[in-house]
C-alpha cells in the first residue's frame, strides 16, 4: 500500500510538472497569433438579439439563430422557424445572414441549414503606376454554408455539430475551405430559476490559400554572364500565396434568469471567449422580457450588454507618430442595446429585433432581424 502510494503521488507531481512548466512558459512569452487569420467575416454574428446582448448568447440560443452561435439549441425549438439578419458594417460594407432549422422525432433531434456572405464591390484599383486609378474597380465576395444536426441526449443535456464550407473571393483570387462548429447545452434549475450553461468551438477546420488570374505575372529571368546583350523574352509565372488559418473561436457562456415568472422574465448572461487570433475577451449582457402581454399574443423584449477584448484597449504612443489624444468614442466601443417585438398565434409565431453597437472610433452598426416560425 505504502509502494502503491508513492508510485501514485510520483505520477501525479510528474502530470503537474508537464502542465505547469508550459504554463510558466507561456506567461513569460506573449505568443498571440495577432493578424494571422482570414475570412473574419465568420465572426460577424447572427441576428440582432445576440447583437444586442454582445455575443453572450449561446447559452439561450434556442431559435434559429442557434445554427450559427451554438448548434446544440437548435435541439430545444419546439416548432420549425426560418431567420434572416443584415447590417451595414464599417466602410460601407454589408453583412447578410439566413438560416432555418427543422426538429424531428417530436423534438429529440433536429437539421438546419444556415448561409452568410460578406462584401463589396465597383472599389477603384489604385497602382503604383496609376496612383490615381486606371478606371478598373474590384470587388470581394465572401460566403459561407452550414448544415447542422442536433440531438437532445437527455431532458438536460443537448448538443449539436454543424459543417460549413466557407468560399473566399478577393477581385481575382479565391480561396476554399471547410470547418466545423461543435456546441453543448446544459440546462437546471437553481430552485425557481433557470440556468444554462454552453460551451462552443467554431471554425475548427481547414486553411485558405488563395490562387487565380490575379496572381499570374511574367518574369524576365536573368540571363546568363554570356548572353547579357540577347533580348529575354517575358515567362509567364504564377505568384504563391500564404495558407491562412480560419478565425477559431473557443466560447463558454452561463445564463441566469434573475426573475421568472408568467408574464416577464429577466436573464443576466455572461461569456468568456478565446480566439486563436487575439487575446481572451468576455461579454456581459441582460435580457428583459415582457410575455403576452395583455394576453393579446404580444411579446416585448429589451436588450443591453457590453462586450471587451484586449484588442480595444491596446495602449497608443506617438512613437510611430500617432496622435496620443482619441475621442470619448473609444471609451464606448463594445457597448451595444437593442430590442425586439413577437407575436404568437397557436402555430404561428413572427418577430422583429433591432440592435446597435457601437465599434468606438470606427463608429457604429444597426442590425436587423426577422424570424417566422409555424
């Protein structure tokens, strides 16, 4: 007993020695992948009450909006429903979301599918030869596709994976790739209160790398010492690109409801998220819910969060010749509200929500949403 004793407290200190000496190693080196991703357009969301409640929604997400933010809410719709969201994102681009879910076997498991696209186009091209333009214009054009499956394992506990291909246009280059979102849900009762619990990883696949016509150049090789005075002719060649990774997103999100009762609800939300592109963030939100009201069908929902990455809070200095001085703008980045309106007859369920965010110095964006079920 005693051998049997020691041999176990020798393995436990060596499995603590392997943990703890990357830990240290990590905390004396920052090894932030910062600008080493592409299609970011797969982190712009869906629809405007998680745009409202800054992302802290997987943990409720249990409408069509669940195909994108957790897969495994998908699971809890009682009733088929079909969603679609657009907003004008900075620079005048625009961002366009669709989704629509089924459950099946009176609600153990369901099928989604879900599309996003991202882009802009008739922008000049501008040349070191033609600083000005040379009258072409290019355009980009991004788009992605998921199909998702959902079970409920048991009256608490679902989950759900969801395949997406993801297609890059970038004026005469594209690029392919496929990755996998996999999500949980775990729902109790804390006495009266409902709580919920996620956990979710998205865009788990494979790399871009861009090819096209806008990579082909002619390259005149060097001739040889010999031959220094024989015309070279132009070979035609193809430019290389880097392989780019997918913007990997890691959530964790708990959902508390302060107040329940028949005709209002009032749910407090938080999230921790870790991008494999920036450092860790987190989202706080609530939600307050006005249900039936008057018994007319009618239900009103008001929404407020905030949201913080470390990437809005990087510290400016006028080494490289910034101006050190910013508006109260940047103070307000991450703050977002909003606010929605349902009706529900028998079958027939139809809703519309609003949000704003603001994105600080870059300014702010309206989101729309609207979602019919039957």
């Amino acid at each position: 007993m005693k051998g049997l004793l020691s041999r176990s407290i020798g393995l436990v200190t060596a499995l603590g020695t392997l943990v703890a000496v990357p830990a240290l190693a990590q905390t004396a080196t920052d090894n932030t992948a910062y600008g080493t991703t592409s299609a970011e357009f797969l982190s712009l969301g869906a629809g405007a009450r998680a745009a409202a409640l800054g992302g802290s929604f997987a943990a409720i997400a249990n409408d069509v909006t669940a195909l994108y933010w957790n897969p495994a809410g998908v699971a809890l719709m009682d009733r088929p429903g079909v969603s679609v969201s657009t907003y004008t994102y900075i620079a005048n681009t625009r961002y366009n979301w669709a989704g629509m879910a089924f459950p099946m076997s009176g609600g153990e498991r369901a099928l989604g599918i879900q599309a996003g696209t991202f882009g802009f186009s008739g922008q000049p091209v501008y040349t070191l030869a033609n600083p000005n333009g040379d009258g072409s214009t290019y355009s980009v054009s991004e788009f992605f596709g998921g199909l998702t499956y959902a079970q409920n394992f048991s009256d608490r506990f679902s989950a759900g994976i969801t395949a997406k291909m993801i297609s890059d246009n970038l004026a005469l280059t594209s690029a392919t790739a496929f990755a996998i979102d996999f999500g949980t849900n775990f729902h109790a009762q804390i006495g009266a209160r409902s709580i919920r619990a996620s956990f979710v990883i998205s865009n788990l696949g494979s790399t871009l790398r861009h090819t096209g016509t806008g990579l082909d150049v002619a390259v005149i090789r060097q001739p040889p010492l010999d031959q220094q005075n024989i015309p070279q002719e132009a070979a035609p060649a193809d430019l290389k690109t880097k392989d780019w990774s997918l913007p990997v997103m890691f959530r964790v999100g708990v959902a508390l409801d302060l107040m329940q009762s028949a005709s209002s609800r009032v749910t407090l939300l938080s999230e921790f998220n870790q991008p494999n592109n920036s450092r860790p963030g987190f989202n706080g939100g609530l939600e307050w819910a006005l249900t039936n009201i008057g018994n007319s069908g009618f239900t009103a929902m008001a929404r407020g969060s905030y949201s913080y990455q470390s990437d809005n809070s990087l510290t400016i200095t006028n080494a490289a010749g910034f101006n050190t001085t910013l508006s109260s703008q940047r103070n307000q980045d991450g703050l977002a509200f909003g606010g929605g309106l349902d009706y529900d007859r028998g079958q027939f369920g139809i809703g519309i929500d609003y949000a704003y965010r603001s994105l600080g110095v870059l300014g702010g964006t309206n989101f729309f949403s609207a979602t019919l079920h039957w």
